[in-house]
C-alpha cells in the first residue's frame, strides 16, 4: 500500500490495514490514525511509536506480553512466523531448542513479558546471546529495551507493508 493510500483511509480502514503491526494491539493504530496525513512510511513510525509511549504503563505491558515467545511454534502471528523463520529459529537443533526454551521461561518469570528481539537481519546464534545478556538486565532496563525492540519489530514490518509514493 502506498502512503497517500493508507492516509486517505477512514479510521476502520486505517486500523484493518495496520491494525497488526503491534503484536495482537490494534489500539496503536486506531490511536494513529488521526495523526494523518503521514510524509512517509519515517513520519508513521514516528507517530505510532508516539502514541506507545503516551499509553499507560498497564497498555504497554499488555502490548509487550501479546508477543510470542521466540522459537515457539504455537499462538503466533504469520508476521512473527516469518520473521523468525529468516533468523534461523524454525531450524533450532533440539539442544538449541531446549536452550531457547529454558532461556524464554527464565526471562519470562524475571521479567514478567517475552524476550522480545527484532529478529531482522539477526541469526539463531545472535538471538539466544541476546537472550543470555538480557537476562542480567535489571527490570526498569529491560522494560525499555523491550520498547525499543517492539518499535524496532514494528518499522521492519511498516517498511514491508507502505511503500513511498503515490498510487
């Protein structure tokens, strides 16, 4: 979709066409949209990532906890199961697995929400070292980088879904 499509779009049409971009949490969209028209795919990034950290910490929380946990193979969104597959992590041996999984679960119970990475243009191996220097993170620390992996997550996925231009 180019961008003077998606700032012509209604409201409803505006949140179905990127609604997804923040795992499972539509409201980042909805809340959005009347910040239109957008200059360029940078500008609504920009603008969503605005209204992420306008939300209320108990929002944030949820949109960080509606994340999959990486290399699970259950309750995930096509977009996180192509993104995980072109980082390595539907190719895990089952000891890279069974560490991917012991590594997710001591995240989750220090942290309280999933181990959250933009996987782009990152391999198996980056990810779980990730994974086991995060871990050290104190909570406030970790909170915010989670943030900052969402936003990073969500502009790989708006420089897939709006192209520059005009129709």
């Amino acid at each position: 979709m180019k961008i003077d499509e998606l700032n012509s779009l209604d409201s409803e049409g505006f949140v179905a066409a990127l609604g997804w971009v923040f795992e499972d949490s539509p409201w980042v969209a909805e809340r959005t949209w009347s910040a239109r028209p957008f200059a360029d795919v940078e500008a609504l990034h920009r603008a969503m990532i605005g209204r992420l950290a306008c939300a209320e910490p108990e929002e944030q929380l949820a949109l960080l906890r509606a994340h999959p946990d990486l290399g699970t193979r259950a309750r995930i969104s096509s977009a996180s199961t192509g993104e995980q597959a072109g980082a390595g992590l539907d190719h895990l041996t089952p000891q890279e697995f069974d560490r991917l999984q012991q590594l997710n679960s001591a995240y989750r119970n220090k942290f309280g929400f999933p181990f959250l990475f933009a996987v782009k243009g990152s391999t198996k191996h980056d990810i779980l070292r990730a994974l086991e220097q995060r871990l050290e993170s104190s909570p406030e620390e970790e909170y915010e980088e989670a943030l900052r992996q969402v936003s990073r997550i969500a502009r790989f996925r708006l420089m897939e879904t709006v192209q520059e231009g005009t129709r």
